[in-house]
C-alpha cells in the first residue's frame, strides 16, 4: 500500500472559461490571468510537500504549460458529470493506483498552508474522512482512506451549504470524521484583495 497522494482539481486556464464570477467583476482577461497565478502558486505551494505524490485533475483541453513546466505533477484528465462525481472518481481512480490515504484541493486557496495538508493526512490515521471547510460555506480539502461516494451526492455545488451538508451525511452514515481549520476561496474582488495584501507580508 503506498501513502500519500494529493489531487488538485482544476479547469485548464482558457478565456471566459475560469473564474465566472472574479470575470463578472474584473473582466474574462484579468480573470484569466489571474486564474493562472493561482493555479501555478497552488502547484508550486503544494510541491513544496515531502512524501506525497501529486497528481493533476484537469478539465478541459490537456495544458501543455502545465505539463512543460511541473514535470513531477501527473495530469489526469476529470470524468463526471459535475463536482461530486468528477472528485469522486479521481479518489477512485487514486484509491485503485494503491494509495492509503488521499486529498483533493481546488486551485482557489493558493496560498493555503501545506500544513494544513500534512494535517489532512495525518487525520486520516484516526477518521475515515478529513475536511478543510472555507468560510464560504465550501470546503477546500476533501480526504479519505477510500472512496466514499454518498458524500458526493445530495450536494448543491457551488452553494453555502457544502460543507454542513457534508458534516450532516457523514454524522447520518455514522463516518468518523476530522476537521482542519477555516480558510479562504477566492472568487471575488473582496477575497482577492485579501490574498494579494496577505502575499504582500
């Protein structure tokens, strides 16, 4: 059985593709841009990590620059019909490959901690399940020993509601579960103001 592994979840960096509603208040070209900073930050953050094996869940056309540029990240094109279910078989898949415990983050918290990572797996030695909650009311890390598709379904994705929808099918299926701290998404002017004061420290 290996260890670690890390799935980022993302769209392939294309205009008026990423970022709908950064885009609805900056524009589809700034959006753009500033997707992609995000997108190589969160890599690059998530490189940093020892023992992990880091694959890449892309949507959309295959990125070339991303492949170029983070030879040790495996791209892997999604499969699903939505959120849920794309997460889910990209655990499936993970889980099949011979992993005992697995993440999945999005590219939306760049600056996430890469403790709060090593945390997620470590919480997977006493729970079945890990979760990173953001203040949106979303999570930012999903992780698990293996797959648990019901945690995917019922969800309406994008909504306030994500996260305590998840709590309260984990406590109805009786899954012990582990909670890291809050962070933040960004995906809007207010939340992007924050990151870049913050990278600015």
């Amino acid at each position: 059985m290996k260890d670690n592994s890390l799935g980022i979840i993302f769209r392939t960096p294309e205009y008026g593709k990423v970022k709908q509603r950064l885009a609805s208040e900056t524009g589809h070209e700034i959006a753009l841009s500033l997707y992609k900073e995000m997108l190589f930050t969160t890599i690059e953050n998530v490189l940093s990590l020892n023992n992990v094996d880091i694959y890449g869940f892309y949507d959309g056309r295959f990125p070339e620059d991303i492949a170029f540029r983070y030879k040790r990240l495996v791209l892997i094109p999604q499969e699903g019909r939505d959120l849920g279910e794309k997460m889910y078989n990209a655990i499936v898949l993970l889980h099949t490959k011979g992993y005992g415990r697995i993440a999945l983050i999005g590219a939306d918290s760049p600056d996430l901690p890469p403790d709060y990572i090593s945390e997620a797996f470590s919480g997977l030695d006493s729970s079945d399940v890990v979760i990173g909650p953001s203040e949106d009311g979303g999570y930012y890390l999903i992780g698990m020993k293996k797959p648990v598709d019901f945690i995917f379904k019922e969800i309406t994705w994008g909504s306030s509601e994500v996260f305590m929808r998840t709590i309260h099918i984990l406590k109805r299926q009786g899954i012990p579960y582990f909670l890291l701290p809050k962070w933040y998404d960004i995906d809007n002017i207010e939340s992007l103001k924050r990151y870049q004061n913050l990278s600015l420290l």
